[in-house]
C-alpha cells in the first residue's frame, strides 16, 4: 500500500493486531497513542487499509464495523448508521466533499499489522 507520509524515515510504525484478529473484507479497532484507528482486510483484493475509526458526518466512533466495497476501482468503507462513504485510499468522502478522514499506512508481515504514524 502507498504510503500517504511524505518522510518516511519520520513515521512510527506501531504494532496494531494479529492478523487473525482482522475479519476477511472487514474491519476491527485499535487503540494507538489514544486515537482509534480503524484497520480493513479487504481479502477479495488481498489489500489491506487503516483510517480513522471516527466518521465526521456524526461523530461516531463507527467505520470499523462499516462495509467495504468498491466504487469503480475504488476500494470504500461505507458508515453502519448514515451510508456516507469513504475512499481506503485517499480518506475522502465520495458522497459529500464536505467530509474526510485520515489515512495510514499498513504493514502487514510474519502474522501482524502494523500501522505507521
């Protein structure tokens, strides 16, 4: 996966989970330096994605337990509560451009994620 930092050399990569602890074309939660972050395996591409766990439309600490799907060749988290929907790759909204969320970068090897910060 592309990384979105631009000094690479400047970002921490912490370890997140297992890789078991992810559902296949799904998502779970973790906790990294108080921020929930929201970790998708989306195995029908064999990618993997990190954003923010909150969706701006509410506030709700949801997009976890969002459905991932594609929107053209964009993969995409859709909010369990209001369907907004977020680009894995960008963060932005693809149905409203007043929202975005923020993306990392996803390290996957020897059986954990890792998400750099």
């Amino acid at each position: 996966m592309e990384s979105l930092v631009a000094d690479k050399e400047e970002m921490t990569w912490h370890v997140a989970c297992r890789v078991a602890d992810v559902p296949e074309d799904g998502g779970a939660c973790v906790l990294i330096n108080g921020h929930q972050i929201a970790i998708y395996h989306f195995a029908r591409r064999n990618e993997w994605y990190a954003t923010d766990n909150e969706c701006p439309h509410r506030r709700q600490m949801a997009l976890s337990r969002g459905m991932i799907g594609s929107q053209g060749d964009e993969p995409k988290v859709a909010c369990p509560f209001h369907k907004k929907t977020f680009s894995l790759r960008s963060g932005q909204c693809l149905n409203d451009d007043t929202y975005q969320i923020t993306t990392f970068p996803v390290l996957v090897t020897d059986g954990m994620v890792y998400i750099g910060v």
